[in-house]
C-alpha cells in the first residue's frame, strides 16, 4: 500500500531520474521520526528567501538609486546595469547552474526545466544532476564568477568616485555573506557548495538517507563514517 502511495506522488508531482532515489523528493508522509526538516531545508521554507534576498537588497537598492540619480551620463549608466545584469543572467543561470547548483538534490528531478531549490526557485537547468562533489576547476570557476559579479559595481564606483555608496555596497555584502553563513549555508543541502556549514554530524544522518548521493562522494575519496 506504502509504495502504491509512494508511486502515485510521484507520479503526480512528475518525478524522474536519480530524483526517484533521494529523500527530500518524497512525501512528506514517508519521512517517519526524520527529524532533518528541523535542521536543514529538505523540504522548501519561504524563510531561507527571506535570510538570502534581504541582506543583499537592503545595500543594493540604495547604491543603484545613487548611480540612478548621479550626474553620470545616462549611456554610461545604461552601459553599466545592462553589462552587469547580462552577466548576472549568464553566471546564475548557466554558468554558476553548470558548475554548482548542479550538485544539489533539488537539481536531480529531470522532468524539471528549472531549479526547484527554495533560494534559487526559477533559476534554468543547463547541466545534468551530479550527486557527487565539485571538482577543483569547478571551485575556482565558482569563485572566478562570484568574484566579478561582486567586484563589477566596486569598479564602476571607484572610477566616478562614488565612494559613499561604495561603503555601502561593500558594507551590505559583508552584511549578506555573515547573514548566508549563519542562516542558510548551515542548513543548505548542497554539501558540494564551497560556502556550506552543515554540521558533519547532519551531513552523516543525511547520507544515510541518501545513498544514491552518498555512493558518489566516496568514489571521489570522501568518508562519512566515523
């Protein structure tokens, strides 16, 4: 009766490839005395939007209304906001998706054309789900790509000396990169993420859970035994 109900969900939600094999694509039914949904976001909660967008909005609204307002030239402003949203569009939804979020459980099901994920919500599938841990090359690149979507704005304000709201661009992202560590990074269920602060113990519980995913990081040398 128990695996009629298991596949009907599935069925229902549209659920495919190694999705079918990892636990926080199951009914919430068949979860039974897990008690991880209190520890990390196996299950999608609005408040992990809340602790990641904030932060971020709260020192860039302010500094794109200075620049908005400024004496700049209106085509060096169009010049700026159009190159540094096309390359935000290019970074999270092909690059950063093909090298990071890849990694995630939320990218598994492959009925799925977009990321299911409750932070990245939206954000386009352009690579095949990885249970397994990212490479060097895809941590550098990570690193390579999140450096100049930050860095790109600190330029363009240094060079028209803008430097009070480049204080405050840079306070804020201080701000928002304390705030994803406390709040989001150590529930986050990407544990491929250079940036994720899940207890080992919780990581431990959730590989046992998951041994499609567990499977993958010890063929890579990894150990989650004590």
């Amino acid at each position: 009766m128990e695996k009629m109900e298991s596949s009907e969900y599935k069925k229902k939600k549209k659920i495919d490839g190694l999705a079918n094999e990892i636990c926080i694509w199951k009914d919430a039914s068949e979860c039974g005395d897990c008690e991880l949904s209190q520890k990390i976001f196996c299950r999608p909660k609005l408040k992990y939007i809340f602790y990641f967008a904030t932060p971020m909005f709260i020192g860039i609204i302010p500094v794109v209304l200075w620049i908005l307002f400024s004496s700049i030239f209106l085509y060096i402003k169009i010049i700026f906001f159009g190159s540094w949203i096309a390359y935000a569009f290019f970074f999270f939804n092909i690059w950063e998706s093909r090298m990071i979020c890849n990694h995630c459980p939320y990218y598994a099901n492959d009925k799925q054309k977009s990321l299911h994920c409750p932070i990245d919500k939206g954000k386009l599938k352009t690579s095949k789900y990885d249970p397994g841990p990212m490479s060097i090359s895809e941590k550098i690149q990570f690193g390579l790509g999140a450096s100049i979507f930050i860095v790109y704005p600190v330029i363009f304000l240094i060079l028209f000396n803008l430097f009070l709201p480049l204080m405050i661009y840079s306070i804020s992202i201080g701000f928002w990169i304390v705030i994803i560590q406390l709040k989001v990074c150590s529930d986050c269920v990407n544990f491929a993420c250079p940036l994720n602060r899940v207890p080992q113990d919780i990581k431990k519980e959730f590989m046992k859970r998951n041994p499609v995913i567990k499977k993958a990081w010890e063929e890579k040398g990894y150990s989650f035994e004590d």
